[in-house]
C-alpha cells in the first residue's frame, strides 16, 4: 500500500507553503498538512500531533517543520517510513540569536506583527528574482492570518529547541535533505552537515531558491519530492 505523506510547515506559514505539492502529490497518495502552532515547546507540539497521524506515513518538514519532524522521528521512528528536511536544522539557538528573538517577539505583542514578521523574513532570506517580493507578500499573509498569539509561541519553540544531531544519526529510512542556494537562514553547509549525519541521505541543493523552496521553486521541489517517495 502506498504510505500517507504528512506535511509540516515553517513559522508563521499555512497550507499555501505547499499548494503545489498537495496539488500534485495527493493524486498518488493522501496528504496531510498538519499545523505547528500546539505549544510553545517542541516536544509539546510533535506529542500533540503524534495521535493526529497515520500510524505509518512518509515526513516531510520545511524550517520549523523540519525541527518539529526531527522530533517526531526521536519519538516514533518506528511509525515514519522516510523523511525529507527541507530549509532546517538540527542544533539550537545560539544565545545570540536567543536574543533576537525577544524583540520580534515584543513587536508581536504590543501589535506590530507586520514589522515583526518583515524582519523574520527578509528580501534577501529568498532567492533574487521578480517573484520574490509577491512571496514575501504571501508569507506577510500567511502570519498575519496565524496572528501574534502563534508567533510568538512559535518563537518561543525555536528558542527553546533541543539539539537533534543524535536523532539523526540514528536514522535508518530514505531521507532526502533539500535546500536552497540562496537560503541565508539555513545554509547549505548546514544541509551538507544533515546529510552527513544520516546514513545513506540524499543532499539536493535547489539553485533558483532561498529559504522557502515549496514557494519558489515549486514545481523542481514536487519532482524531487516524487522521486523521493518512489525510493
């Protein structure tokens, strides 16, 4: 039998993060979009979706959904057939970058999510090219509709975040690591550093994209998604 997808998105994004995926991949299989806005833990959030899940399913997760989905894999590993991290990472928050996000955080707060989110995911976070402002139009959207209350909780999460690398050594299914060129939140190194941790992973580097690969390279993402699934 062909086993379920589940899909896990960034902060603050929505099911439109991938509307090509769902579009194309669900004619194969079902999928599951599954939010990330439980808790403002980690392991909080992946034991409330845990029940919410297939108890077999292919995982794919972007960004924070890549953090969540390692989560998952430490809790049920029995229970994923293969995973894909896309846009992510394995280890905590620096202080440094602890610290950067209290003054989002306050932004959201006192009702400046706009600006909270605009400095989250800046022009340059995307690959160059006249689509990049509209998607970060899209991303402005798909924030405001989640609303401060799961930013700010989401932001927590990430700050808070436990360290995966031992996860992933353990790792014994087909897992595919794909990321963008031009991704300065999550960089290629960091993806190199992934792969290397999995035995037998697949490392795809996407070079028309930035941090959010679904949205702006859509259609080279569900190929690579497809061949994936087909492994």
């Amino acid at each position: 039998m062909t086993e379920p997808l589940v899909l896990l998105p960034g902060m603050a994004c929505d099911v439109r993060l991938f509307d090509h995926q769902i579009r194309h991949l669900s004619a194969d299989r079902a999928v599951t979009f599954c939010p990330i806005t439980q808790s403002e833990r980690i392991e909080e959030i992946a034991k409330a979706i845990l029940p919410q899940l297939p108890a077999r399913f292919a995982l794919a997760g972007l960004s924070m959904g890549g953090i969540v989905a390692m989560e998952l894999m430490r809790r049920a590993p029995e229970r994923v057939t293969r995973l894909c991290l896309m846009s992510t990472d394995a280890t905590t928050d620096t202080p440094q970058v602890a610290a950067a996000r209290e003054p989002l955080m306050i932004s959201a707060r006192v009702g400046k999510l706009d600006q909270a989110l605009a400095q989250m995911m800046r022009p340059e976070t995307l690959a160059p090219g006249p689509g990049r402002m509209a998607l970060l139009d899209l991303v402005r959207d798909m924030g405001l509709g989640l609303g401060p209350d799961v930013f700010v909780r989401q932001m927590k999460a990430l700050q808070r975040r436990p360290d995966q690398q031992g996860t992933l050594r353990k790792i014994k299914v087909p897992t595919l690591i794909l990321c963008g060129a031009h991704d300065r939140m999550t960089s290629v190194r960091r993806h190199s550093f992934l792969a290397d941790l999995i035995s037998g992973a697949e490392l795809s580097v996407i070079e028309d994209a930035g941090h959010l690969p679904t949205l702006e390279t859509p259609e080279t993402v569900t190929e690579h998604l497809r061949g994936w699934l087909a492994v």
